[in-house]
C-alpha cells in the first residue's frame, strides 16, 4: 500500500483544503518532516526513537507488531552474525534513497569475510 484516499469530513478549512475533499495520504511522504527529524533524508541508524505510525496505533494497532519486530531482530542478527566484517564497496558511497512506494536504493554493493558453517 503507498497511501490511502479520505474524504475531508471537517466542517471547516483544514490546510487550505474545503471540507469534503478528497485527500491522498502518501506513506512514502511519512518521516520527511524536517519539524520532527533533523536531516530526514539522511539514512542514521543511530538515530534515537520517534514516534510514528508504522504498525498504527490505539485501537487498529497490528496484532502481529511485537512479533514481526521479534522476527526482524532475530533475522538480522543471524545475517550479521553470518556475514562476519561485511562493509559497503568504496566507491558506493551515495547510497540514494529514492521512490515513492518502496524508499529503498537501488542496490548497496558490499563485500564480506564469511564467517565459519554453523556445525
């Protein structure tokens, strides 16, 4: 899904947009906000937490969050564990971020040592 149709249902002006109006809500706009991240093109993976809406929130929260969260960390350390000093080619040094639907780059070239089979 990138984004969701709405209608206005506020009686009033809400951001310049008449009440009734249709609004696209575009999820590959969501973290640009320079109010509440500082550079939020930049990809930092120290970054501290923010708040956000990615598994929704209140009553629609997904029931599957703490799960997929769970699998997401085990995998990744298994990855990492696996490809023992992986590091990005030098010359890739622009890893461009781009698209609408999937913000990803087009691809990170990397090499690794790989780390000795699991027995």
């Amino acid at each position: 899904m990138t984004g969701a149709w709405f209608l206005l249902s506020s009686r009033k002006l809400f951001a310049g947009i008449p009440a009734g109006s249709p609004v696209h809500v575009s999820l590959g706009a969501a973290d640009h906000d320079e109010k509440v991240l500082a550079r939020p093109e930049d990809f930092d993976i120290t970054r501290p937490p923010h708040p956000h809406l990615a598994f929704a929130t209140g009553p629609h929260t997904c029931l599957g969050l703490q799960l997929a969260r769970s699998e997401m960390a085990s995998i990744c350390n298994v990855d990492l564990d696996r490809l023992a000093e992986i590091r990005v080619l030098p010359e890739f040094a622009d890893a461009h971020v781009g698209g609408i639907a999937y913000r990803s780059p087009a691809s990170v070239p990397a090499v690794w040592n790989a780390a000795p089979p699991v027995s």
